[in-house]
C-alpha cells in the first residue's frame, strides 16, 4: 500500500519522533509499516523515507539508493558525489554522529516533502550512526558520501528538521530550473553564479 506523504507546513513534519519500544520493534504493525513505506519510497522514487513524512511521529526511516536512480549522472558526477548504490534497510532509533574532521561536502538535495524542488545544502562527509535494524539488533553503520547524506537527512526528519533548515536559501531552484540551468554546473559553478559567499 502507498502512503500519502505530507508536505511542508504540516506540523507533523516539525514534530520530534519519539523513540520505538524494544515490544514495538518485534510487532507486526511495525513490519507493515516499513513494507509500506518501502512501497512509497520505491513508488516516489526516492532514495529515503522517514517516518514522520507519513505522519507517523516513530524513530524510524528506510533507505535504498538504486543503481538506476544514477543514470542521469555522470561517473564524474557520481565520483564527485561518492554516490554508490545502498541496498534497502532500516534504521530505528539512530543516534548520529557527524565525523566532521573528515570535512563537509555540498550538494544540490531535494526532499519528497517539498516536491519539486532542490537546494544546495553543506553536509558532513561522514557519519556513525549507531542504531537499531528491523529484527531489533543494534547496528552501527559508518557512511560516507552520498549514504553519509542521506543518513543525516532521514534522521533530521526524525527530529523536526528539514534541508530547507539547512541549506544555502539562495540556491532554493524547481526541479525545472535544476534541468534548464544547472544539472551540467559544478558545484563551484553554481554557487559562484548564484552569489554563495559564506
Ligand atoms: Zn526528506
């Protein structure tokens, strides 16, 4: 089943998650709801899912980024991006840590919860995230690059937090604009034409 995915400026979205019970973690409502979010993520396409985005206010998201989701990208862009495929999986109740001394990195990133358009937004390179799986087992995942972003985008929704909190509000572009200005562009090209000083 799809879920309908709200979109900002409903209030669920801003809301903090509360945390899953080691009994929520085991039940078959929970196993529903992630083959159901799984349905919607694959059905947007998107490469994440929270799920405060289905108005559901539980530490919980799933992720899969498809090898088919890269064709629009060059290998240089892919490489730039430190883009590679990640298989579908869960995470429940993470905890994140941003390993910044391994630097930030900044991309154009959309959301299914602001549908249409994309914004540069800086992220750290790496992270840990240390969390729990669908079978209830902590997890510890070390990411970097584009899962390293994608990480740290899911677990902001758990908390309220969108990219549009973050990023740079000059770049704000439709998805329009994206392809008739700025799909071919460098990220120093980008911010150099849109006046991105800091
Ligand atoms: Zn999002």
């Amino acid at each position: 089943m799809r879920l309908k995915i709200i979109q900002v400026g409903e209030p669920a979205l801003r809301n903090p998650a509360r945390p899953l019970s080691p009994e929520e973690i085991k039940g078959a409502p929970l196993r529903q709801l992630i083959e159901f979010m799984r349905e919607t993520m694959q059905d947007a396409p998107g490469v994440g899912l929270a799920a405060p985005q289905v108005g559901m206010p539980v530490q919980l998201a799933v992720m899969e980024d498809r090898v088919e989701y890269h064709q629009s990208l060059t290998p240089e862009q892919l490489a730039e991006r430190e883009r590679t495929p990640v298989p579908f999986h869960v995470i429940l109740n993470p905890r994140l840590t941003l390993l910044d001394k391994d630097g930030h990195a900044e991309f154009l990133e959309g959301c299914l919860s602001f549908n249409g358009f994309s914004a540069l937004v800086p992220r750290a390179r790496r992270v840990r995230v240390e969390c729990f799986d669908h079978t209830g087992e902590p997890k510890v995942i070390e990411a970097s690059g584009w899962y390293a972003r994608i990480l740290q985008h899911e677990i902001d929704h758990l908390h309220g937090t969108l990219y549009i909190d973050r990023m740079h509000t000059r770049s704000l572009m439709t998805a329009e604009n994206l392809q008739r200005h700025w799909k071919d562009k460098s990220i120093a090209e980008i911010r150099a034409a849109l006046k991105i000083s800091e």
